[in-house]
C-alpha cells in the first residue's frame, strides 16, 4: 500500500518534467521572438537570471496560492456588453471552456508545431459552482494561516502598486475605477478609492461613494427572508405558491430551494430580450408575469444553479409578508437598525455621491453603459450602497443587531455545492470565508468577510474592464501576507499590417477537438465555435464570433495575438507552405486549447 504523500510526490515529479519541458519552448519562442518583435535573439541575450525567473513563474502558476478562476462573473444583466467582456459571455457559456487544469496554462508552442492537439487530452471541468450562463467564483485562498496576523506593514504600497498595474500595457480604459477597503471587525485598517467616480465632471472615487451593487444585493435578501423567518411568518420549507400565486411550478419549489439556488428556474436576465425592456419600470406584478413564462430546467432541490429569479422571487415573497416594497422593507427593517446611511434599493443620482458605471467599446474606449431600470432587478440586484457603508452593516452583522446569532450562523452554513443563504462559503488562511460578487452594467466587485478574525475586504469598481472580484480576492492575500499570482499584461509589438491578410477567413473547430472536448461541455458548449470569422479593417484584426462578440487582436509576436480583457485569452495561427494560415487555435487561460481549422472558401 502506497503512503499518504506517495501521490504528492508523484504530483511534484509530475510537474518538474512539465516545467522542464515549458521551459524550452519559452526559451525557443524568446529566441525567436527578439528584441523588438521579429528575428532571432543572439544566445548572449539570455542573461543568467532568464531561466530561474521562468521557472519560478511556472512554479507559481503550478501550485498557486489562488486558483485563478474566471472573475468576469455576468453582471445581472448580461444582456448586450461591449469589448472585453463580451469575450467572457460566449467563451465562458459552456460551464468549464475555460476550466483550471492542475498544471495551470501551457507554454505557447512554434506555429508550426504539429502537437497542437495533442494538449487537449484529459481535460478536466471544476466541480466548482462556476456554472453555465456564468455562475458565481469562490476565492480560492489558501486554507492554512493563522487568523488575526497583523496587516503587513507595507500593505498599502502593495495595494496600490498592485492597482497601478493595471493599464500599465493595455493603456487608460483598462485602469481600476473604484475603492479598496479593509476591515478587522469593524475598524477601518486601510481604505483608498482609485480613479473617477464620475468622469465628466472629474469626481474622484471616495469610500464615501454610492455604486451598484448587483448580485451583492443577495445576502441583504437573504438576510430580511431570516428576520421573518425568525418572527413566524414564514417557514423555509414553506412552498413558493403560500406567498406568491400563479406560478405554475409554484408548488414545487420552496423558500430554501430559492435561498440556495436550487429552484430548477432559468436566469431571467439571460433571457433573449432581456436588453430590449431592462430599462423600463415594471412593478412587481408585472415582473412575475414574466416569469410565470419560464419552464424548470430541472427538479426543484435536485441541482444548483445560480439565477437571479431566484433572489427576485425572494423580494416578491418579502413584499407579500411585509406588505411594503422591497426597498422600503430593507430601509426599515436592515439599513436603519445597523446605521447605514448611504444605502438603499435604486441608484441615487440625485445624492451626487454615485458612481458612473463604465463599459468599454469595440474602439477600447471607456463609455457609459446601456440604460436600466432597477425594477427590473428587484432583490436579486437593485440595491446601491458605498464601502463606508458595507464596514457599518458587517459590524451590525457580528454584533447581532440585525439578525440572532444562530440565524447567522445558517445562513453561514453551506451547502454540498458551497452555496449558504446569500453567501459563497469556503475556507480561507485558517478560517470561514464568507464572499459574494457584486455585478451589474457598468459595474463589479466583491465582499470577503473572514468569519473568526472579522477580517474584511470590500472592492467596489464603477468599471466592467477590470474584474473587481479578482482584485478583492488579490488583496485578500497581501493582507494575509501572500502576494497574488503576477498578472501577465502583454506589450503590443509592431507588425507589418500587409501581413494580416494572411490571417483572414473562417475558422471551424476541428474534429479533434469535439472528440477531445465535447462529452466533457453540455448541451452545445462548442457550438459557438462552429464558424468564427477573422476580419480585418485597415491595420486591424478582429475576432468575430457572429452573434455573440467581436473583438480586436492585437499582435504579441510572430502569428500570436492577445486580447485586452484581462482573461488572458489568446490566438495563435499554424501556416502552411504558402505562408497563409491554415489552422488556428485559441488559448485559454488555465485552460484548455481549442483548434479551428480555417475554412475554404465557397
């Protein structure tokens, strides 16, 4: 019989001959890339430090602190989104393209290689609850450490130097807009806003400022369905049709099944034309009108499956018991009681203090985005509040003012899947980790409450471009005295655009990579790959999937381009004798590569 560590040190083995082996080709596609992005770099270019800096990179990225998983979580209204982030809408839709593997992303190989299909063996999808339709992503923190270490000393030029690094490559639209803050139970240990709040009038972002909360708007849901609870009126197991008539499945699915997930309902926000009466005002009736007309896709209670009609249904529940709107509800009931003055249910433009939301275009330039009416998102995403504000409701939470101790203590209480009443659970640096994202147009970020040191981390971004829910889960771990996986921001080298010609056409995935990749996707997760077009426009490539996303390449070196989304995302091309492509193939970050070969022309 093997020992406990026989398979760790077989793991270790594993991943030495798969560094030693990454470590050529990075030395080879170095090499051949040169100093100023074609030729060949002379063997004295190699300084001695070259090889150990690329070993300790992959080694990091082999057995990383964090397991870096896809943070462009939807907003609620995925709906239409411009540039990068539509990127995610079709490349993640599949529940695990872009799963982490164990190994972490491979070296890029030589254009010409002919092992590009040999990388797509064995891939593995998370059983994580990153889920079709884009689910939610659990920080994945290292589980050992002591609870309540000091801060570091030097946290906050960490912080910020690590926020400056945004944009250092990709230019201003790809900037954090938005504040940091952390907390230890209650205290403020560091706060700093970054950017513009509002960049018309030049208002810069302040702890003080009022963003969208989006999906955070979950756990203060759940929080008001517990207090009712605790007063009688309401019985978790109680059936959805007690409270809210009509629903044809509302027999079938209970207050619990909503709280975790776990209804069988489809998001309603990804609805086809979700986008088209988003921003019109609906009141509550008529909003469940709409969602008498969706079907289950599964068995109430059998299977989680993040949705925002879930948590909307909750509101109207709350709305049926209290006798009051949502908002007025949770005014009362939530933000009075705890002390929290800048916050409540729709955007509060006419306060001065909220932030501008920010998208980015096909042209990588920073806009506004659509118009919404925050009706249409109720209590699974209409709240707006500021990261001043989220530091009094985590001190009124621990201090029991809203809610008894053991109703915290459920609502902290997950399930087999990770998910408790309004919160992702885990466990992080010795201790529960309670997170949540926070999404919506124009908007993103994260709370992080460590549950025994009182340890919080509240990011709030008024910007899609960066992921706030990845900064957060950064910061938590230079508060915690790691420092996060360097993030590969990669320069734009100067090709001869004359070049690009030799790209252009449709692409189809390969047979090979349906065998290698499809029974491990549902329903048709690579069916966005049947047909994807390579465009150009002057000096321009662009990446356009039709009817899903279009969105620009940038050169990175000989047939290699990038994406500036911070996915991590990339493109490389195989020529064929007359040096045009004939295959191309899209990286995807810790995950695997999926090979199109290019179509002939009819």
């Amino acid at each position: 019989m093997s020992r406990p560590d026989d398979s760790r040190r077989l793991r270790v083995a594993d991943i030495d001959a798969e560094l030693e082996a990454r470590l050529v080709l990075a030395i080879e596609a170095w090499r051949e890339l040169g100093p100023e992005g074609s030729g060949r770099a002379p063997e004295d270019e190699i300084d001695e430090g070259f090889v150990e800096r690329i070993m300790a990179a992959e080694v990091a990225r082999a057995d990383p602190r964090v397991v870096a998983l896809p943070v462009d979580v939807p907003a609620v209204s995925p709906g239409h989104r411009s540039g990068g982030s539509r990127w995610w809408t079709w490349g993640l839709a599949a529940a695990g393209v872009a799963a982490v593997l164990a190994l972490g992303s491979r070296p890029w190989t030589t254009p010409e290689s002919p092992e590009l299909v040999a990388e797509l063996e064995d891939v593995e999808v998370p059983s994580s609850p990153v889920v079709a339709g884009g689910g939610l992503n659990v920080p994945e923190l290292a589980a050992e450490g002591t609870p309540g270490q000091p801060l570091p000393d030097d946290i906050e030029a960490k912080i910020e130097a690590y926020i400056a690094d945004y944009g250092r490559n990709y230019g201003p639209a790809f900037k954090f807009h938005g504040v940091v803050l952390v907390a230890r139970q209650g205290e403020v240990l560091y706060h700093k806003g970054f950017g513009l709040a509002d960049p018309v009038a030049g208002t810069p972002n302040t702890p003080s400022t009022r963003f969208r909360l989006g999906l955070l708007t979950e756990p203060f849901t759940a929080l008001a369905i517990l207090q009712l609870r605790d007063e009688g009126l309401l019985r978790l197991d109680d059936t959805l049709d007690r409270f809210v008539p009509d629903l044809p499945w509302g027999n079938r699915i209970t207050i619990r099944d909503l709280l975790t997930h776990r209804s069988g309902l489809p998001n309603y926000t990804d609805a086809p034309y979700f986008h088209v009466w988003k921003a019109e005002f609906h009141r509550t009736e008529q909003m469940v009108e709409r969602l008498a007309k969706l079907r289950l896709e599964s068995s109430p209670g059998s299977a989680t499956s993040p949705s925002n009609t879930n948590y909307f249904l909750l509101g109207a529940v709350i709305e049926h018991i209290s006798g009051v709107a949502y908002g007025e509800y949770m005014a009362t009931h939530v933000f009075a009681p705890a002390g929290m003055s800048q916050t409540g249910f729709g955007d509060a433009w006419e306060t001065g203090e909220q932030a501008r939301g920010n998208v980015w275009n096909d042209e990588e330039v920073l806009e506004p985005p659509g118009p919404i009416d925050m009706s249409t998102f109720g209590a699974a995403g209409g709240l707006v509040s500021s990261p001043a504000d989220l530091v009094v409701w985590d001190r009124a939470l621990r201090e029991g003012t809203l809610l008894a101790p053991d109703s915290l203590e459920e609502m902290a209480t997950p399930t087999d899947d990770g998910y408790g009443y309004g919160w992702l659970v885990t466990r992080a640096y010795g201790q529960r980790l309670l997170s949540f994202p926070g999404a919506i147009d124009g908007y993103s970020g994260s709370v992080l409450r460590f549950a025994e040191d009182g340890t919080m981390v509240v990011v709030l971004a008024n910007t899609e471009v960066v992921p706030g829910a990845q900064v957060a889960q950064d910061v938590a771990m230079l508060v915690h005295g790691d420092d996060p996986p360097k993030r590969n921001e990669p320069a734009e080298v100067s090709i001869a655009p004359s070049t690009y010609d030799r790209y252009v056409g449709t692409y189809g995935i390969s047979a090979q990579t349906i065998e290698s990749l499809g029974e491990a996707l549902p329903g048709d997760g690579l069916g966005v790959f049947e047909s994807i077009r390579v465009e150009r426009e002057g000096d321009r490539l662009y990446f356009d999937v039709p009817g899903h996303a279009r969105t620009w390449m940038h050169p990175m070196g000989r047939n290699r381009f990038f994406f500036k989304d911070h996915s991590d995302n990339r493109v490389s091309f195989e020529l064929g004798s007359d040096k045009q492509a004939v295959r191309m193939v899209v990286h995807y970050y810790q995950g695997p590569r999926v090979v199109l070969d290019r179509k002939r022309s009819p």
